[in-house]
C-alpha cells in the first residue's frame, strides 16, 4: 500500500534555513528533518514544486488583484520575496538551482531510498509557461490562435514570442492567465511528453500528473473542437505511459482527477488516481454516503489516492473540525488503495497557502492531533495487510445507531484486523459479525492499536450476533485479533 507524504519543497527549505541560520538545498537536508518527513507508516515523499518556476508567468500573475488579495489573506506580513511562483506554471523541467538542482535532488533521493521510502515529483500535462522552451522549439505541442482571437477574447490567448496560443483551460473554468495550452492530440506534444516523463523517471520513483482528465481525447475534444485538429485513434496517455515504462518499467503513475473519470484513467495505465469523491463524502455527507462509496468493486478502489487534505484543498483542521477529523483520517488511513498526507497536517495547521507563496505564517502546534497521528499512521501500516472487507452492522428495534459506523476488516496471512469508526457526533452501538468462521470455540483477544486496551472474547460471540461496540462520538477502533 502507498502512503504518500506531500510537502511542499520551497517552504520547507525555507523554514530548515532560517531554523539553521544557513541556506538549505535539497543536498543538506539535515538528518532529523529527512527523519521526520520519511516518518514511520510513510513510503513516499512528495517534493511538491522542485521544476524552474516562470517568471514571466509570475509577472501575469502579479496583475491578478484577487490573486493577490489571496496572497495577503493567507500571509498578512508578506512581501514580494515571498512570492515564488506557481510550480504549475513550469518554465522547464529541470530542478531549480536555488533548490540545490539535479544534483541535490539526487541527493534527496539517497537520503528517502536509504529510509526505504520513495520519492514522487510533479509533472503538468496540460500547459506550460509562456516562456517554456517549446514555443520556440516544439511549436507544434502547442493551441494556436490568431490575432482576432486575441482581439476578440484577451482574457483566452496570449501573444509570446510573436506568436499567439491558446492560454490553458479547464472546461469548467476561466482560462488560467499565466499558462499556455498544449495539444493533446499533436503527435509532436506525445513524443515531448514521453521524453518529459522519462526524464522525470530518471530521477524519481513516481509521477503525479497534474489534471490529467484534461488530456484524455474526449475531454480534449470537447474543451478545444477544431482548433485541436484530427482526434488520434490512441488515447493521450495509454501512448505515453507505455513508452514511459518501457524505459522505467517501475515508475509509479499517480492522476489528479476528477468528474468521475478515475476508473477510465486506471484502465489507460495509471496506478492511482486522486479519490475526490470519498473526500467529499467525508467533508460533506454521513456514515452511509461513505459506506456506499466502499462498496464499488475493490480493484477499483485499489487504484484509489485517498486524502483529507492537499495544496489544492483546505486543512482537514479547519474543514474536519473537532473530532471529525480524527474519524475521517482512522478512515482513509485503513482503507485499500493510496493515502496522501499533507505537510502540515499531522500538526493541525489552518491557513490554505497559496502554491505561489515560498513562506507560511506560523502556527501553534496541536500537539494533541500530532501524537494521534504519530499513532496512527504505523497503526495503518500494520492493519492494511491481505484480503479487505466491508462489514455490516446491526442494531436492535430501539437503537438504530449502528447507522452512523463505517466498519472493514483486513484478513492477512498472520493476523487479523478490524476497524470500526463512529462517522457522527453522537454515540454509537452496534454488534459487528466477524468474517472468519474458524474462530468458533475459541477465546479471543482484540488489541486496540490506538489505545492499546485489549478485549478478552468467545470467537462464537463474535461471530453471532457479533462483536459489540459502544463508541463515543467521532470514536474509532483499530483492533488486532489474536
């Protein structure tokens, strides 16, 4: 199972150099820091934002007032030095040397590989900066306009290099100012994307690819229409993650995606996609909403990224308040699939930073929330191990309660486990029929790893009518049978 841990690079440096009143780069992290971002139940560390940011991209940008009302929003004291630019408006792909470049990425690399964890780096498939080397060199990967485009509609095409393009889009949104499109249907765009991503799996061990529905042929045809030219036979991406791996057969593929496009995305050769629906089942809905999500097929739900957070969405600690969270992280820490953590949200911070911004305004620490999830995550790493189930549950004539618990199981080779949670905030009891026949005529013993109480049982007890929990609000159980 992958566990992902999000961090974002140009922060992080940031605050190791003033913490150490020196410069730090990706080759001098220091020991305990690598220590605490490659922490017990992590396996991947994703340095968010390491490619060469646009300056012309960030000079678009900084006419954007609400843009900047953001900034200020989230950074009262901020200067200009704190703005670095979008990582997602990529001038190349090659590591920033103010980051400690090629060399101190591989660095980074051997530090995370001798933890026995991975590294995952970005790529953006959909646009580059205006100033990226491809307007002049590989014009064809690019959305051409005209000049009555630009006349006519400013705010959708941009003149570079005395040429005009497309500015990126989503279909749904305003064209994002500071980018240029790129064509997903241009054989030439497929050819760079391949030696883009090879590039990438030289020096990674995955790659998340920024929205990357935007790239599948229907969606592209029906964001662009003619102005992309003939729709391939072949999908975007089955063309280039082929190729990809032929070089790094290992390279893990990670999607963001949404619209409900993750099951197409993991049949054209993605490992994982981003699961923005239980993310929103979480946040928004009950305990039945997320048991009904659970039930689509597993080898689905194996292709799943579940998270509480990301830079894109706001701390767990303000949308998941109180003990909410806690349930909601019990939960999409012990489910089959991926799990992504967000830097910063083992420690309960609230501010929502801007990507752009290269500093964050200091926070208290919830030392409280840090030591459960210090807990929490080994705890996971243990329990997701074999076969997966979703459990029923079952109250009785005047206590239908049993409504608000979300309960799986794991069945392992060498152990067993159970989690029930409490997705409400009132109590909770219910009688959870265990999986496992053979218990009958057996005394067991559930361990809680979370608490490391322990409950003595009869094996047919826990059979029929099963096992019985009484839970507190937002309340969780994470036991090992023995």
């Amino acid at each position: 199972m992958t566990v992902i841990h999000e961090i974002n690079t140009v922060v992080w440096l940031g605050e190791l150099s003033a913490r150490h009143g020196q410069r730090v780069t990706l080759g001098d992290v220091p020991t305990e820091a690598w220590d605490e971002a490659a922490r017990a139940g992590v396996d991947m560390v994703w340095l968010m934002g390491v490619w060469r940011r646009s300056p012309a991209g960030l000079a678009i940008a900084l006419r954007d007032e609400p843009l900047r009302a953001s900034f200020r929003d989230a950074l009262p004291d901020i200067t200009e030095a704190d703005i670095a630019g979008s990582p997602y408006c990529v001038r190349d792909y090659v590591v920033d040397e103010r980051l400690g470049g090629r060399a101190g990425l591989a660095e980074a690399r051997a530090q995370l590989a001798a933890r026995g964890v991975r590294l995952m780096l970005d790529h953006v498939p959909n646009h580059v900066a205006p100033d990226h080397p491809w307007l002049a060199e590989r014009p064809g990967c690019l959305i051409h306009g005209d000049q009555q485009d630009l006349t006519r509609s400013p705010e959708a095409f941009i003149e570079a290099g005395g040429q005009i393009y497309a500015r990126g889009r989503d279909p749904y949104f305003p064209p994002w100012p500071d980018v240029v499109q790129l064509n997903a249907f241009s054989d030439d765009l497929r050819t760079a994307t391949v030696d883009t991503l090879t590039a990438i799996g030289d020096q990674a061990d995955a790659v998340r690819c920024d929205m990357a529905m935007l790239m599948m042929n229907d969606v592209f045809a029906k964001t662009w229409g003619e102005r992309a030219g003939p729709q391939p036979a072949q999908d975007f991406w089955p063309y280039v993650i082929e190729r990809v791996r032929a070089r790094h057969p290992d390279l893990l593929f990670v999607a963001e995606a949404y619209w409900d496009l993750e099951w197409a995305l993991q049949q054209q050769g993605f490992d994982h996609c981003y699961d923005k629906r239980l993310y929103d089942r979480l946040v928004h809905e009950d305990a039945a909403s997320v048991r009904a999500h659970l039930r689509a097929d597993l080898t689905y739900q194996r292709g799943l990224v579940r998270f509480l957070e990301n830079h894109d969405e706001p701390p767990a600690a303000a949308t998941l308040p109180g003990g909410r969270e806690r349930a909601a992280a019990v939960t999409v820490a012990t489910l089959p699939g991926a799990t992504l953590w967000h830097e910063g949200q083992f420690e309960g911070r609230t501010t929502r930073l801007p990507v752009f911004l290269s500093r964050r305004p200091p926070e208290p620490v919830d030392e409280e929330l840090r030591a459960f999830y210090g807990q929490l995550l080994p705890a996971a790493a243990t329990v997701r191990d074999g076969a997966w189930q979703l459990l029923d549950t079952t109250g009785w004539p005047d206590n239908d309660s049993h409504r608000h618990l979300i309960a799986h199981s794991w069945t392992g080779t060498h152990a067993r486990h159970i989690v029930i949670v409490n997705y409400s905030g009132t109590p909770a009891q219910a009688h959870v029929p265990l999986p496992w026949p053979d218990l009958t005529g057996r005394a067991c013993r559930l361990t809680d790893l979370l608490s490391a109480r322990t409950y003595d049982r009869e094996g047919d007890e826990l059979l029929a009518p099963g096992l019985y929990v009484d839970l507190p609000a937002w309340q969780s159980h994470v036991l090992t049978l023995s």
